[in-house]
C-alpha cells in the first residue's frame, strides 16, 4: 500500500471516529440530577432548599426560575459547586406550601440545549421535637451541598466528594433552644487544607443576596477544626465575600481514624444572645461534666441575627460517618 493510500485511510479513520464521538457528545444528557427528597422541611430567613447535580461535557450557561418565577443565572463556585457540579437554590420567601416545580435551562458548546423540570413537596409546618434521624436504607437525605448517602446505618458524604463545607440538614427551621445528640467516626481528612466536622446546632443559611449559589454563611457550630488543632464550639456570619465575624473558643485535640466518638451539643437561645456548649468522648469512657463552649454576644459584633435556624451536620474536607441524630428541646442555662 502506497504511502498516499495509507494517508488516505488514516484520514478516513480520523473522520469517522470524530463523528462517533461527536455523536455520542450530542446524545448525551446534559442535567443529571441527585435524588430528591420527597418532602423538603420548614426553612425561614436565609435558609434554603438546595437541588443538586452534575452537569454533561460541553455546559456553557444554565439557568433556572421556580414555580415560573424569574430566572436565575446559575455561576460555578470553586467552593459550594466545582465544576460539573451545581446546586441550586430554591430560598425560603420562593417555596411554597405542597408542591413546587424547578425548570433548570443549559446551553452547550456546538449542540443543542436542553431542559429539565423537577418537582417536590415543601412542608412549612412547625418543626415537632423531639425528633430523631435513623438514616434508613433507601432515605433521599436533605443535602445542602455535595452528595451524601446512607452506609450501614450511618451518613456521610459519598466518597471521593468531599470538599469544602458538605452540610447535611437534620431539622427544618425552628426558634428556641435545642440540644444534639449523635455518635461519629472520623475517617480522613484534606492533607493539605484544614478540614473539619461536627453539628450545628443553629444553621441558618448563606445570607447572601443577588448571586446563585449564594457566599457566605451564618451558623454556631460544634466541631473538630484541624487549622485550631482542637475541638471547638464557633459563632460566623459572612455575607458574599465581605470579611466575616466571629468568635470561638478551641482547646486541643487530636481525633483518631476509625474510632467512634460521642458528641453532645446545645444550642441556648437567651435574651442577651446565644451559647453553644458542647461535650466530646471517646466511646466506652463516661460521659465528662464539663460543659465547653462560646457565646456569640461575647464577639462584639458576632452575635446572630434572630429567627429560625435548622439543625445540620458539617463535613469540611473530611470523610467522617454519623450515627443517628436527636434533636429535643432544651431549657436555658441559668
């Protein structure tokens, strides 16, 4: 075979594999969802109902709208949504009671676009304590950002997705004081990166107005931080990209992979502000007497607005697995 014939074939070769693949590209779906949950609980101030999912090759912009409302420009985040992932917001002055629909719109590099519609059931009730999450096979779990998924009885976000700030809602939004029971297993953490994890006992969403998703956070959490090296109890509130404030008080520790601890949190409303207490043990040792903890009135400028404010776990760049979660009401520390 001439060398010219050999050229010719190559080139043919070329062609067709270029208009498999091709064809492939533009089969393929553009939206994939995560599951979604059947019911989506009470949410109030910043608080929001978040669909996530991944994006097909070839996305150049997406948009949204919820219950025929306006759109809204969905914009990557190298923090809450990397790329191809998205998480959609749906806030809580745009739920409705009973059902809603989100219509989420792509547009793709050198093919057609594509549409999809999605429905689920939003249920303002008053949250009803006391409550306790099993994490039973085959449960659709109440993810803020980043998959997560039930394993033998536990939850934690699906490996090989952690990232910054997994949050998993375990209550919808209530007023009042609350106190948190569950047990984890802390696997691994970034190597590089601080990572952490724990409960929130008051989470009350990114309060961050215009931008999809939004930036920022406002919580009083109870967790293990490795940049602190220790185990602390933390007021934040950030909106956008505007400096945050806080205030936080860490005392060391150092957890083990593969060990199950206890962690006890309360969450105290009082008139003055809000407390965040909480107790850390190693499974088979007695529960201590000691309360640590922070107060968000101490901060100056880091107390939380008030309102409603859910119950969530936090997996920050880690790979740790809950047990069971209770959530009860709780007097005020006098």
């Amino acid at each position: 075979m001439t060398l010219r014939r050999v050229a010719l074939v190559l080139a043919v070769i070329l062609v067709a594999a270029g208009a498999i693949a091709y064809t492939l590209y533009a089969r393929a779906d553009l939206i994939e969802f995560d599951p979604i949950a059947k019911t989506y609980v009470r949410r109030s101030g910043a608080l929001s109902v978040n669909l996530g999912g991944t994006f097909g090759a070839g996305v150049t912009r997406a948009t949204y709208r919820i219950n025929g409302g306006p759109w809204h420009v969905f914009e990557h985040h190298a923090e809450r949504s990397p790329s191809p992932r998205f998480v959609l917001e749906v806030t809580a002055d745009e739920l409705k009671q009973g059902l809603n629909k989100l219509k989420l719109a792509v547009q793709a590099r050198a093919r057609s676009g594509e549409a999809e519609t999605v429905e689920f059931t939003y249920d303002s009730s008053p949250v009803e304590l006391p409550t306790k999450k099993k994490w039973t096979d085959g449960d659709v779990l109440d993810q803020q950002d980043g998959p997560w998924e039930i394993k033998n009885g536990r939850v934690r976000p699906v490996p090989g997705t952690e990232a910054f700030d997994r949050l998993l809602i375990v209550t919808g939004a209530f007023a009042g004081s609350r106190r948190v029971k569950t047990t984890l297993i802390f696997r691994s953490g970034h190597e590089k990166k601080p990572f952490g994890f724990g409960v929130i006992p008051f989470w009350g969403g990114h309060p961050e107005k215009g931008k999809r998703p939004r930036l920022g956070w406002r919580y009083g959490l109870a967790w293990y931080y490795s940049w602190r090296r220790g185990l602390g109890a933390e007021f934040a509130e950030r909106i956008g990209r505007v400096p945050p404030k806080w205030i936080s008080s860490y005392r060391g520790f150092t957890p083990k992979p593969g060990v199950v601890y206890h962690l006890l949190a309360e969450g105290i409303e009082e008139p003055d502000g809000r407390t965040v207490r909480y107790k850390f043990w190693k499974d088979g040792d007695e529960q201590p007497k000691r309360w640590h903890g922070a107060k968000d009135a101490d901060g100056g400028n880091s107390k939380l607005p008030d309102g409603e404010y859910a119950v969530a776990l936090v997996a920050h760049r880690a790979q740790v697995e809950f047990g069971p979660v209770s959530v009860e009401r709780v007097r005020a520390v006098r």
